[in-house]
C-alpha cells in the first residue's frame, strides 16, 4: 500500500476590527467593520457620502459587572507595586 500524501492548504485568516470615524463634511460619528489591511483604503460616510472622513481615537474600557445593589468600585485584581503583584509586601 502506498501512503497517499495530500496538499493541504492554510486557510487565510481576515482579522476584522471595528474602527470609529467622523465626517467632515456633516460631522457624524460612525463606525466601520473592516479588515486590518484595509484601513487606510477610501471610505464614504453612510449619512452624506462624502468621502472626507477621518478615523478617531478609541477608547476601550472593560469592567467587572458587581452585584445589583452593590456600591463601590469593582475588587482589584491585584497587579502592579502594592497590589499584591510584586514583592514589596504591601
């Protein structure tokens, strides 16, 4: 018997991420899901058109939900001097 060797091909991966943009013509934010290679290629804004738009900073925040009633800010994860991430001892 003979070993059959078949080529197998790497599936290409499209790493998508969604950038945020201002018009500069109506001056309405929008946000676009494109792909990573694709970010500095033409873009129309959907309310007028134009194609004068600009990609704006974005910030990420994230959080830890705490229970309903709670108040207060959310525990620490540790992490940093002081924070039981080091060995300072505090």
């Amino acid at each position: 018997m003979t070993a059959r060797t078949e080529s197998v091909r790497p599936a290409i991966l499209l790493h998508m991420a969604t950038y945020e943009y201002i018009c500069l013509g109506c001056e309405q934010p929008f946000e676009q899901r494109r792909s990573m290679n694709a970010v500095d290629t033409a873009l129309e804004c959907p309310s007028c058109g134009s194609d004068r738009v600009r990609r704006r900073f974005s910030v990420f925040a994230s959080g830890i939900a705490s229970a309903p009633g709670a108040t207060g800010p959310a525990p620490s994860a540790g992490g940093g001097c002081c924070g039981g991430g080091c060995a300072c001892g505090g």
